[in-house]
C-alpha cells in the first residue's frame, strides 16, 4: 500500500510538472527509519515516504517550489487472534457413561461370546458356559424378593440380590442336574433341567437392606489419569445422591488400586471405612502412573479386594472395577476362580470400562459383571473427556452422566428393583431398549 502511494504522488508530480505549475519539493514526513520499523500511532501510520525521494522526484523534472498534502491513511485492521478456550473445569457431572445387564440379554451375550471365540480363535479366553443357566427367585409374603438368602444347591452356595434373584450355572458352578436345594435349614429335591426359572415362596415379608458395603478396585497405571481425577470429583455426587435416597442404610467405603510388575507398586489396599470424607482424601491423594505394557495386575487388584473385612452381611455387597485393559495372558484364566469366590461371598462386580478397553478386556469385564449379577458399564465419547472409549458390542443401551448411572446402580441394589433414567437425563438412546432389555 505504500509503495502504491509513493508511485501516485509521483505520478502527480511529473503531471504537474508537464503542465509548467510551480512546484515546491517541500513535503513533510517523517524519518526513513520510521518507515521501515512499520512503527504507527494510534489509527493511522505518521509516515507515508521519506522527503529525500520526494525532492528527487521534483528534481528530475525540473519542478519549481509548491506544497501539496497528504492526508493521513488509515491502517488496515489488525488481524483479531481468537482466543484459546480456558480448559474444562475438573468438576462432578461431566463423565457420561452406559450399561448392558447381560443376564437380562443372555441370548444376546451368548451371540457375541460365539462370534468372539470363533472370529479370534483366541486361546486365552477363558469359556464358561451360560446355556444351562437356572434363574432362580425367592419372594416374601408380599411378593416381593428376599435379599441376600443364602442357598445352597449342590455343593455351590449363593446369595440372591435385593430383587430376590439368584442365577445359577450348573457346569460353571459343578452342580449335577438332580440335587438338593437348601434354604434356611430346610432343604428339598430339585431338578435343574426341568425348566430355567424357579420361584420359591418365603412366609415371611421381604425388608431391604439396610447396609451397604462399596468397593472401589481402580487401575491407577499412566493411561488412566483422566478417569482418576474426575472419579474424585464424582464420588461426592454419588454418595451424596444415594446418602439422600436411602438415609437409613449405613455405608462403608473400600478402596483398592492397582498397576503392574515393575511399578512402585502393584496393589494398594485401603480397608472399609465409614467415612466417606477420609475416603474422598485418599482417592485425592492417588496419581496415575507405571504400567509399560497394555495388560495390568487387574486379577491382583480384585483379589485383594475380596479379601478386605466385608460386612454387610444382611445388606449389599458391591464392587465397582474402574479399568482399561485385561490382565496379562497368563493370567486370564485365572479370574474363573476369582468370579467363583466373589459369588460364594455374594459380592456383585460392576466393571467400569475407561478409554482404552478393547476385546480381552471387554470380554473378561463381562464375564465379571454376569456371573456375579452385576453389569457392565462404560466411559462414552459424549463428554468429550480423555481419549476416545471404544463401545462394546452390545444391542442397546441409553447414555447418560457417570454419576447418575452409578447412583441408579447402586439404588436398584438397595430398593429391590430396578431403577431406570429419567427422559431429561438421556443423552442419547441406542437400540431398542425398554427397561434394560433389548428388543
């Protein structure tokens, strides 16, 4: 644009100058030094061309002495840098999560299961069968479910659900066909293949648990660091959420976190307390780290958690596996016994799959989520948070935030029935999904 003017002025000149008019090589500017700093002040720049190239120009005509004025020239408008947007804010109610019940979608299971198996011939997994499965309820003189019955069938012991439920696996559970069933002292002939659903009457009315027993078994290696920080924040929103719904029940916290070989630490275990502020302090002070490889000490972590001084013996026992890969190879098949034994203690496991998950962990998580009568529940990409969460192969689901998924968990176990999201909590729906079932 200067140059533009310095050849206009120019022109004028020598016009002038053809046209014998007195001219006067007498223009004010400003110092060469100012032109090429480019400096200006305020809106307009203080120098057009410096007066030495103005007096040549009049020279090389011959021009006698005039003045002529420039008028200031504006600027062009400065380039408007946008701004970066400020970080998301850490806080509770962002995480956006969702769940499949697999035993209420058995023959969907049992589909992907198959298609696994068969599409990897993947020798690691692990195989149980759920063909034969026997659900088994047990309701009060209301009608309702008993919680936390023991029964024994066979040589397997179990605990049915706050809905009175108990499934069992009779070739995973080593339970012939033709046996016993005993229920508080009193015991009868039953036959297993006959049908696939049992209901057993109680004289007496159902009451609801009034204990609850909640375990956190978290993978603290490097690429879980996200999950970390937002599940502190979340932790007060749940527990506030369910200490509001259920006031009466008592609740104990557990924490338990994990890595790998090699790391500072392979398993970290806090024991059960009932203060959920000392609990909240010590998920605070935990960082991820560690963890080279993809596989952690997943089996060591949930292992050490069934050994922390459960309770609630007439209430509810929950764990929740916050994770984002298998255990390594070797130890694959060594969760079966780990699921066996969380099912004599009658704890229900609720893997949370982070970013991350693909299909060994996906597969075991499952498997932990099914036979302990749990479900499996996943980080979406609806937050926006972390890296991208692979969705697992499942018919239908709803998402909604974290902390209301887990706070509707965790009221189903001690309502005895089944909590569903309301229509304003629903991100989005995938599927045709009515009432935890897929259609």
């Amino acid at each position: 644009m200067r140059y533009f003017l310095i050849s206009l002025l120019t022109s004028l000149l020598v016009f002038t100058a053809c046209g014998k008019k007195s001219v006067s090589s007498e223009v004010t500017t400003s110092s060469t030094s100012a032109r090429t700093s480019d400096a200006y002040d305020g809106d307009v720049f203080p120098s057009i061309m410096p007066s030495s190239v103005m007096s040549d120009a009049a020279e090389s005509v011959g021009a006698a002495s005039t003045t002529i004025s420039i008028m200031p020239v504006p600027s062009e408008e400065p380039v408007i840098m946008p701004i970066p947007p400020e970080p998301r804010e850490m806080q509770s109610g962002i995480l956006t999560a969702a769940d499949i019940d697999d035993n209420l979608n058995l023959t969907y299971f049992q589909k992907y299961v198959n298609k696994l198996l068969q599409s990897t011939g993947e020798s690691t997994f692990p195989f149980m069968r759920t063909k034969d499965r026997v659900k088994l309820t047990i309701e009060g003189a209301n009608r309702r479910g008993m919680n936390r019955v023991r029964v024994k069938i066979g040589n397997f012991t179990g605990y049915t659900n706050s809905q009175g439920v108990l499934y069992i696996f009779p070739t995973v559970d080593k339970i012939p066909t033709q046996t016993t069933i005993e229920i508080n002292g009193k015991s009868k002939p039953i036959n297993l293949s006959s049908k696939k659903e049992f209901t057993i009457a109680f004289g007496t009315n159902q009451e609801l648990p009034k204990s609850l027993d909640l375990m956190f078994v978290v993978d603290t290696t490097g690429s879980m660091g996200d999950e970390m920080r937002y599940l502190t924040k979340e932790f007060d929103a749940i527990v506030s959420n369910v200490e509001k719904k259920h006031p009466n029940v008592d609740i104990r916290f557990g924490l338990t976190l994990y890595r790998d070989k090699g790391d500072d630490y392979i398993v970290r275990d806090f024991d059960f307390t009932a203060d959920k502020n000392k609990m909240k302090k010590q998920l605070e002070k935990q960082s991820a780290n560690g963890g080279g490889d993809y596989p952690e000490a997943m089996d060591e972590g949930i292992e050490k958690a069934l050994e922390a001084s459960w309770k609630a013996k007439d209430g509810v026992r929950m764990i929740f596996v916050v994770a984002d890969a298998p255990p390594h190879d070797e130890k694959i098949k060594q969760m079966v016994p780990i699921i066996e034994k969380a099912r004599a203690m009658g704890i229900h496991i609720y893997p949370l799959g982070a970013s991350g998950v693909a299909e060994k962990a996906e597969y075991l998580m499952r498997h932990l989520a099914l036979f302990t009568q749990g479900r499996y529940l996943w980080l979406t990409d609806d937050s926006g948070v972390g890296n991208s969460h692979e969705e697992p192969k499942v018919s239908c689901y709803q998402v909604t935030r974290l902390d209301q998924l887990i706070s509707r968990v965790i009221q189903s176990e001690l309502s005895g029935k089944r909590i569903e999201a309301d229509k304003a909590s629903i991100i989005r729906t995938v599927g045709q999904y009515d009432q935890g079932l897929c259609q």
